[in-house]
C-alpha cells in the first residue's frame, strides 16, 4: 500500500509549468486515492471544491499509511512538463550548431549519418511538437517517491479487469521509461489485444540517474543496487509477490532480483541476456553454439562497443559535450537505436521521430546523460562477479529478439541455461534490441503467455 500526501501537488520538471486542465487533474487525484492506493482513511473526499490554485480540495492524508506486513512510502503524483524557457533555449542551441564535415565513407560507416541528423535537428527545431507528446507521457499515471534516501519516478497503471499481475518492467541505456509505454495497452487490457489470460498490473521505474530519478551521489550504484530498490518500490506499492521483465541493463537489474531475493518473484522474462554466467573451474566446457555465439559477440564488440569502453572509464569527460549540445546528444544516442534495433539500417522505418526526439528531448530537459552513463563504470569496475554457486531458480522465460541490424550474436539455450531456470525460449521472427516499441505485440504476447503458464494468477490471487 502506497498513499499519498495529497496536500503536496503536482511535481513537474520546471516551475511555472503548465499543468493539465482541471478536469484531467481532478480525475488523475480521484483515481490516485481511490483506485491505485486504496488507503482508507484517504476515502474522504468531495467533488467539486476547488483551491484557488485549480487543484480538487481534499482531506491531506496522514503519511505513511500503514499496511501490515508491508514497507510503505509516501508517493506523490508527478506531471511531465518543461518550462517555455527549457524549449526556447533547446531550439535556440539546436539552430546554432557548429556541423562537422561529413565523413568521407559510405554514411553511418564512421558513426551517425551527417544528411540524416541535420534534417532530423531541423524537424526538432521546427516542426517536433513537444506539448503533443508531453499530453502522451502525461496520459499514463506518474509517480515519485523517496525510496533509499533517493526520489524514485515510477509510472502505475492498474489492470483493466480487475485485480492483476503485478509486473515492474526496467530498460536501458540509451533509453528511458517511454520505451514500454507501447506494452502498457496491451498488458493492463490483454482481452482488447486478442490476448487471453488476466491483465497485469503494470509498474514502469526509471532507472537512478535516468529522467527524473535521482541518482546517489557516490559509486557502486550498480545493477544489483537497483534490484534492491525496485523490491522496495513494489512491496511499497503494497505487493507481496510480483514478476519482472528487463532489458539491457533492465535485464542485469530483473536478475537480480531473482538471485538476491527469489522469494517474492513469481517469475522473470527477459528480452536480452545482460549477464554473462559463470564460466571458469568447475563449470562445463562451452559447446559449439556456445563458442559461436561468444566469437560472433567478440566482432560486434570490436566494430561497435566502442561506446562501452568510454562510458565505463570517462563518462564525465564525454558528459561535458553531450549534456552541452543537442546535436552531440542525439547523435551519441540515435547511432545505438539504428545499431540495435532490426531496422536494416533505415532508423526512421523503424521508429517515427517524434518519438526518438522524445527519448532524447527526455535526456536533454533532465540533464541525466552523464549520470546515465555512469552505469557503465558502476557496474564494470565495482559489481560483484558471478560464481559457479549463481544460480537463478525462479522461473525464467527469454523471448530472443536476436535480430539487430549490426549483430551482437544469437545466444543459445544452453548459454542462458548456466544462470537461469529456462521455462521458457522464445525466438523471434523479427525484432532487436527495443522489442517494446518494435514489436509490443509479439513482446506482450509473450510475457502473457510466459505468467500464464506459471499459473501467476493464481499464486498472485490466493494471497502469497
């Protein structure tokens, strides 16, 4: 259980923001109270009285609630909103970038395409509507709490049906929360999707140091770390068992969460592996497949991880000119969304650039790219390695989206097998490295399918 100190407001990025019309807000205070928190003594309440600052009068909720058994914090409604200021200045740098010379090689070849970032900076100087999108990302219910001393953003939207399967959804770099807003129709409303089964309750974090989560200010803010917090995050939201699907570092977080502590988990669904298992004394020689895999990894990792090996020893020294210039910034993120994805190199076939433009607008606004990358120092220098005794016994399902344009390797089963309980492996027709918003379909389907057959439901609704 969560509740809500309703005297607090709504948060937004930049003071003075605007804020949603008043119905909106009245509908999003109602539903916060008396759908998503449940909390008794918060059912008071009257329709129609209104603050002179245009938000519902209601009763200030005693903080915390308490729940028997249960860890609880206090959440406060949080609106997505940038200043004109924050806009006009975005803009402003945007027209006045300094372009390098195009690379003499075939375009991409040495990194992003000059042609295609000019005419996507013109469109996002011009023509990106970010108000439109920001009504989008406002239309899913957005959440902050203090959870280990930092402030948490985490969007909570309820199954359709009824009661459903709790399931905390963690992405990546270079991502952000939007990535699984496509997933959010079909898993809180299946039946709509023509999938069957119950829906699910779903909860969208954003990682320490990503969009509007803080991020602690000190090292070892690993995967593992983040593993602990989101088990606080959803015993604060009041469940006592749950399941989890990740990928990129969403994936290292998901298996954390069931290495360290299982017995909440009802199982995990991951679209990437992100951990290497163990592989040294004691542990079985590699097979073929296993050996092509790691070979095929080796050469993605020489022609494009180069990435890696900055980000994980001097990301502040990158940070400067990233968080500086809007066209440093789109083209360090966008080169990886081409990279990875299965878009046969054509990004904007892909993906529509308001929505690209929206990741990256989500970066520049929040000035989180250099904290951002400290995850790859964090967890290259300061985690704990894996050893022969790791193992992951909660039930695990993979869906292989192992069709990225520049190949980083399709794993085998038997690789994925040395850390985890495959229940279930699932290659995909097509697909790469951000299923939920290339394929949220085949994605959602699968997850469905993967917590229908462990009986999640079931285990869910009788109490555990």
């Amino acid at each position: 259980m969560v509740c809500v100190d309703e005297g607090l407001g709504d948060l937004s990025l930049q003071p003075g923001t605007s804020s949603p019309p008043a119905v909106a807000r009245q509908t999003a205070w109602y539903a916060v109270r008396a759908v998503l928190f449940g909390c008794a003594h918060a059912a008071a309440g009257r329709a129609g009285a209104w603050l002179p600052s245009g938000k519902p009068m209601m009763p200030r909720v005693p903080a915390p609630c308490e729940a028997s058994g249960v860890t609880t914090f206090q959440a406060e409604p949080f609106t997505v909103g940038l200043s004109d200021e924050v806009l006009a200045d975005l803009r402003a740098r945007i027209r006045r970038t300094r372009w390098p010379e195009a690379a003499p090689d075939v375009p991409w070849k040495q990194g992003t395409d000059l042609g295609y970032l000019r005419e996507l900076l013109a469109h996002w100087a011009g023509g990106f509507d970010w108000r439109a999108q920001e009504r989008w990302l406002n239309s899913f219910r957005h959440f902050r709490a203090e959870i280990d001393g930092i402030r948490v953003h985490f969007i909570h939207e309820r199954a359709r049906s009824g009661r459903g399967i709790p399931l905390i959804l963690t992405n990546g770099w270079p991502s952000c929360f939007a990535e699984f807003l496509p997933l959010v129709p079909w898993l809180t409303d299946p039946s709509a999707h023509g999938i069957g089964g119950p829906g699910f309750d779903v909860v969208i974090p954003s990682l320490p140091g990503y969009g509007f989560s803080e991020r602690p200010s000190r090292t070892g803010v690993t995967s593992r770390y983040t593993a602990g917090l989101w088990h606080h995050l959803m015993r604060g939201l009041g469940y006592r068992r749950y399941g989890a699907h990740g990928s990129d570092f969403g994936s290292a977080v998901t298996t954390f969460m069931a290495l360290d502590d299982p017995t909440p988990m009802l199982g995990i669904h991951l679209s990437n592996l992100d951990i290497a298992p163990y592989t040294g004394p004691g542990s079985r020689p590699l097979s073929e497949a296993e050996r092509a895999y790691l070979a095929q990894y080796q050469r993605w990792r020489e022609d494009d991880r180069g990435y890696g090996a900055i980000q994980s020893t001097r990301p502040q020294t990158v940070g400067y000119g990233l968080n500086d210039s809007p066209a440093g910034l789109a083209a360090w993120m966008l080169e990886k969304w081409r990279a990875w994805s299965d878009s046969s190199g054509d990004l904007g076939a892909t993906f529509s650039r308001d929505f690209l433009l929206t990741v990256v607008t989500l970066y520049w606004a929040t000035q989180t790219i250099a904290s951002s990358m400290r995850d790859y120092v964090d967890n290259r220098w300061l985690a704990a390695e894996l050893g022969l005794t790791d193992i992951i016994t909660v039930p695990t399902a993979v869906a292989v989206f192992a069709h990225q344009f520049i190949d980083d390797g399709n794993p085998p089963r038997e690789w994925a097998e040395r850390l985890y309980r495959i229940r279930r492996w699932t290659p995909m027709p097509r697909g790469g490295h951000f299923p939920s918003v290339e394929e949220p379909g085949l994605l959602s389907r699968d997850i469905a399918a993967f917590f229908g057959e462990l009986g999640a439901a079931s285990l869910y609704s009788s109490g555990y």
